[in-house]
C-alpha cells in the first residue's frame, strides 16, 4: 500500500510538468505543429489533476473527523496551513520586498489568500497562487461536505449546488450594489473556471473515490477489482486534451471556452482522472511502479515548491539570469527541491511534532 501511495505522490511531478508545458506553450508556437500546439494548450488539466488528487488523499485521511470538535478542527486547519502556507508566504514576501516586483506594496488580499475570489486580484504577485484560494477553499470545507455525503450523496450534490448559487448571488448582488470594482465572485464564468464553487466537482470525485476504498461495497468492489484502470485513466485524460482542443476557438484560448469543451473539463475529465488514480493504487503495472520510484516521489513531494516557482517572479528572477533551451525546467526543479528540504518539509515536521502529535489529525 505504501508503493501505492507513493505513486500517488509521483504523479503530482506528472501534473505540475504538465502545467509547466501549457505556461510556456506561448513559446513554442511558431514550431509546434498545429495538431499539437492545441493538444497542449490544454495540458492545464495538471491543475485538475492537483484538484481530484487532493479531494481523494484528504477525504481518504481525515474523512468527516475534524468535526467532532472545534479542537479538531482547528488542528486539522493548522495542518493544511502549515503543509501551503510557510513556503508560499516566503515567497510572496521576497516578491514585495524586491524593488522590481513588488516594491513594498504589501496585500493583504494575497496573504490572506483572499485574492484567488477576485477576477481583478485573482493573478497578483504569484500569479498562480490563485489556485491555492481554491484548495484552501476546499481544506476548510471538506469535513462538513464528508459528513453531509456519508449517508446521503444526493445531500451532498445539493449543497455544492446551493453554494455556487450562494457564490453567484453575493458576487451579482455586490455588482448591482457598487459594481463590485474588484470583481469578487463575479463574473460567473469566473465563479466556474477560478474558485472551488466552480470546481468542486474535481474535487468530489476524489472525496468519492476515496468513500468507495473507505466503504466498499458490491457496486464499488466491482469497480475496484475493474482491470485497466490505469490504462482507462491514461488515455482518458489525454483524450479529454484533444477532444476538447477541438472546441478552441484560436491558439490563444482553451477548449473550455466552449459550452460542451467545459462540460468535457468539468465533468468528464475528473472521471478519467480518477480511474488513473484508482488503478495506481489498486493495480500493478509498469505506471504505478515508475511513479512510485524514489525520484518520482522526491520530485512529487516538491511539486508545490516547484509550482510556486515554476512561472512569475521566481522563474523571472531567474531567466534575467539564465535561460536555458528547456525554459530553466531542470534548473527550477533543482531549486524546488532545495525549496521543499529546507523551508517546506522542516516546517511542516516541526508542526505536526509540536501540535498534531496527539491528534487525530495528522
């Protein structure tokens, strides 16, 4: 089982590579055939694959438990913080202590990650920190939307329903009051493409992928013991890319921009996902075997660092300085690496021994 989650880890190196290609596609155009320039202008599908991975570890690890008491709760609270925040916040603060980057303006907005609900702050600072807002979103809600689903899914859906609703109307009723000059929930193709409230179903099909290991029963051990997960789960994603590059209106855009290239994304993708997650752990093959390998899963523990790095003010400090033919790719996963063994992991270590050794979130 240990192998198994460990090319859980592995795969995240896939995801944040995949999203290193689609940020600097832009580069390429004019040598990328075109068939191929618009399968990986929808290699962002690494942030989707970030988004159903963690609905499935942190469901599958914490499930409903952080609500049997606010003490709980708080110490789950602090153990996502400390697992994000630290490495994050040291980097936003070198970008506004620069003279060239942020020149001092200090924002709460971006500390507090409150800047990912805005369409106009949603890409400050570390640009694409914005995807943090939407994980965080998800850290606090995900407890209650476990419990709500342990008995009754169709519960669950509803309330995911009725909070993009809540989300739209804040965001519309704050338009209709003063314009809503920062855009805060607004407008809704922002609320569906750029927060958890449009994105939760990436996440559900983790948190439900991880009740069916959790509480097998008939209908989920016959999926469990499905042969070619893996496989499925592969070819779907990619498949996903290129069906839905079909819907890109120029080599400029996504597919998503498209009514059925979003339906494609937002519901279709996360399944396939999903099944490559499902048979990593349930089925051994020459995939799960070179995810699980010690490079792999170093690699996938600094993939948050190397996604902090991997674009905006790191990877620019550094391209004034280098720029290699592979865009710095091996340089900034070199510095990821310093990244994760010396400010994130000692971090991370020294909280759970100091304040999560006797919980039961760890």
């Amino acid at each position: 089982m240990k192998a198994r989650f460990d090319a859980l880890t592995g795969i995240r190196a896939l995801a944040v590579s995949l999203v290193f290609i689609y940020h600097n596609r832009k580069f390429w155009r004019a040598d990328l055939h075109p068939e191929l320039l618009r399968f990986v202008n929808e290699f962002h599908v690494g942030v989707s694959i970030f988004f159903v991975l963690s609905g499935f570890l942190l469901a599958y690890s914490y499930g409903d438990g952080p609500t049997k008491s606010p003490k709980d709760y708080g110490k789950y609270i602090l153990g996502r913080s400390a697992r994000v925040l630290p490495l994050y916040w040291f980097l936003l603060t070198l970008y506004y202590l620069d003279p060239k980057f942020g020149k001092l303006n200090f924002s709460v907005f971006t500390y507090s990650l409150s800047h990912g609900l805005s369409n106009k702050l949603n890409l400050t600072a570390i640009a694409q920190s914005w995807s943090l807002t939407v994980e965080f979103c998800f850290y606090l809600l995900l407890p209650f939307l476990y419990w709500i689903g342990k008995n009754n899914f169709k519960r669950l859906i509803f309330t995911l329903i009725s909070l993009t609703l809540l989300a739209w109307l804040i965001g519309y009723s704050w338009f209709l009051i003063n314009g809503n000059p920062r855009q805060f929930l607004y407008p809704l193709k922002f609320i569906l493409g750029s927060t958890f409230f449009g994105r939760w179903p990436e996440f559900i099909l983790g948190l439900f992928l991880a009740k069916m290991l959790s509480n097998p029963t008939n209908l989920y051990a016959a999926f469990w013991n499905w042969k070619h997960k893996t496989h499925l789960g592969i070819a779907g994603i990619f498949t996903c890319c290129y069906i839905g590059g079909l819907f890109q209106p120029d080599i400029f855009h996504h597919g998503a921009d498209h009514p059925i290239g979003f339906v494609i994304f937002a519901f279709l993708l996360p399944v396939f996902i999903a099944s490559f997650i499902a048979g990593l752990i349930s089925e051994t093959t020459i995939v799960q075997r070179f995810f699980s390998t010690r490079l792999l899963t170093l690699l996938g523990n600094a993939s948050f660092a190397f996604y902090l790095v991997h674009i905006s003010y790191v990877n620019i400090r550094i391209r004034w300085i280098w720029l290699g033919p592979d865009r710095n790719f091996l340089i900034l996963w070199i510095i990821s690496i310093f990244l994760y063994l010396l400010i994130e992991k000692p971090i991370n270590d020294f909280v759970k021994r100091r304040f999560l050794k006797k919980s039961v979130v760890s």
